[in-house]
C-alpha cells in the first residue's frame, strides 16, 4: 500500500478535519475481501444507488444500518441442519459486513431484496441554508460614511 503525503492539501483546505479519516478508511476497505459484489450507481446528481449481490440470503438474514455517515449492510446466515455433499461450491453463503462512508446529507430513502439482489437507493437533500443564494451588494446614496440601503436578496 502507498501512502500519500496530504500535508499541502490540508493547508488550503478549513473544516474538512474528517477527510483524513475517510481517505484512511478507503484505503483500509480497499484490502477488505470483495464478498458480496456490488455496484455503485450514480443514477442522477442527488441520487445513488448500491446493489449488491446477495444470493441464498432471505430478508430476514439482512441488516441495513446507518449511522454517523456509514451505511453497514450485514448478512449472517443460520448454520443448516442438513448435511448436503457439494461436488463444486461456487455461491458463497458465507456471514459478510460491508460499510459505505456517505457523504453529508446524504440518506437511505428504501431497501430491497429481489432476485438476490439487495437494491439501497440513497438521496442526497441539502437544507435550504445550504443551498447557493444570491446576494446583492448594498448601495449608498452619497459618500461612503451615509448609511447603506439594504437591496433585495434573490434566492438562486
């Protein structure tokens, strides 16, 4: 693993102190076994969508948890009664955790099991504070020491 020296990135950049953790956690979910599969899907600019493929998993085998930006998708399968004799073993019915970090604003709005694949879509809302305004500058109506006129703020 290479490691990158982020110390001229730090100095241009206030308040994104979480940069640093969320870069060391790639790199850490980069070395993680690649069990289940999955897509990442940008479906419009404040819509995603993660499937994953969850074959021999019912409903009830799966946890979907969100909390402090990490969505935790888990799959833990009851060991079976049966003894069954396997000649080749190719789907994986293993126990499985995997962590997505979200970036702010970003929530899970539905889940679903279909045809082994578990489907999360995920809308990312801005509060209205957040959203780009315009504002205009004030104007005075004389020398710079007359008290400014407030002009119309138009929201973008």
């Amino acid at each position: 693993m290479s490691t990158q020296d982020l110390t001229q990135l730090y100095r241009t950049i206030v308040g994104f102190d979480r940069i640093n953790s969320l870069l060391d956690q790639a790199m850490r979910q980069n070395e993680a076994p690649g069990y289940p599969p999955f897509n990442i899907e940008h479906v419009s600019d404040d819509a995603f969508r993660i499937e994953l493929a969850v074959a021999g998993f019912r409903e009830e085998d799966l946890e979907i948890e969100f909390r402090q930006n990490t969505l935790m998708i888990s799959g833990r399968k009851a060991p079976t009664e049966e003894a069954r004799k396997y000649l080749h073993r190719g789907i994986a019915e293993r126990n499985f955790e995997r962590r997505f970090s979200l970036a702010d604003h970003v929530r899970v709005e539905s889940a679903r099991l279909e045809n082994g694949l578990l489907t999360i879509e995920l809308v990312r809302e801005l509060p209205e504070a957040m959203k780009p305004r315009r504002i205009s500058i004030a104007r005075t109506s004389g020398p710079v020491r007359g008290k400014p006129q407030p002009v119309d703020i138009d929201a973008a």
